[in-house]
C-alpha cells in the first residue's frame, strides 16, 4: 500500500512562513490552480519558490466543473513561467479535477504515485518518529498542538 500525504497550505501572506517551511522539507509537490481563475500572485510565489529550489511539481487544475474553466488558458500562462505540460514537450505532469463532481482524482493520484516512482520517494517505517513541525498552536482545551511532517518512523497517538 502506497501512503500519500497531502500538506494544504494556503497561499495567502498570513501562511508564508508555514508555506516557506513546508517548501523546505518536500520531496515533490503538488499545486492545484483554480481552472476558472488561473494563476495569481500567489501561485507564482509559489512556483518560483518550487522552482528555485528543483521541487518536482504535479499540477492539478481544478473547478473544471465550473463554467469559465479553461485548462488551456491556464497551461498557456503557466507556460510564461517556464511550467510546461509533458504533452507540450515539458516535464511537468497535469491532471484536470472537479472536487465538487469527484472527476479526474484518479488522475491525479496516478500522476503523483508516477512522480514518486521517478524520484524513488521512500521513507523507514521502522522506530522512533523524526519529522519537522510546520505549525503549531498553543489549543486552551488540548494544549500544545503541531502539524508534523513525519520523515521517517511511525508516529503514534500519545507521542
């Protein structure tokens, strides 16, 4: 069984520091941009980020449910940023969704299980765990409370 972990970090300003920390452990990524909208401020920082630092990338557009939604118009803007889809000769994979009808996850998982086969992605299970925090928040009812990205180990409740 293949584990994939999914890190949502959202592209405000208020969640950079959690973004630039989160960019510092990854091994690959996966970005959605919205298909009706297309790439903002934000979704540039953050591709500029990923590139500068050869962060292999899955793009996954998504709302393509939604009435405006133009995946070419994206991949064309994408495109003056240097992100070119591998079936317009680049390597950067694409995958089309609508969360809202459930289309295209299949691709999308296909295309991130690929990615990882290529970058040989594999963590030890075995031990105590070792990971890095991203957040965390001091919780009045539950106290100290982290997002960990867990790199190797098993981490278990209580721990």
């Amino acid at each position: 069984m293949v584990k994939i972990n999914f890190l949502d970090t959202p592209g405000n300003a208020e969640f950079s520091a959690e973004v630039i920390q989160a960019l510092s452990v990854v091994k690959g990524a996966v970005l959605m941009i919205d298909g009706a909208k297309g790439i903002d401020i934000g979704t540039q920082a953050i591709l500029s980020d990923l590139n500068q630092r050869n962060i292999p990338t899955v793009i996954f557009i998504n709302k393509m449910d939604k009435e405006g939604a133009d995946p070419d118009r994206v991949k064309n803007e994408l495109s003056q940023l240097d992100v070119i889809p591998e079936e317009w000769g680049g390597d950067v994979q694409f995958a089309h969704i609508s969360a809202k009808a459930g289309t295209g996850v299949d691709e999308l998982l296909e295309a991130v299980l690929m990615q990882s086969e290529l970058l040989e992605l594999t963590a030890p299970t075995q031990g105590m765990a070792a990971g890095v925090v991203i957040e965390s928040r001091l919780d009045k009812g539950r106290g100290p409370v982290a997002t960990v990205l867990v790199q190797s180990g098993q981490l278990s409740q209580g721990d």
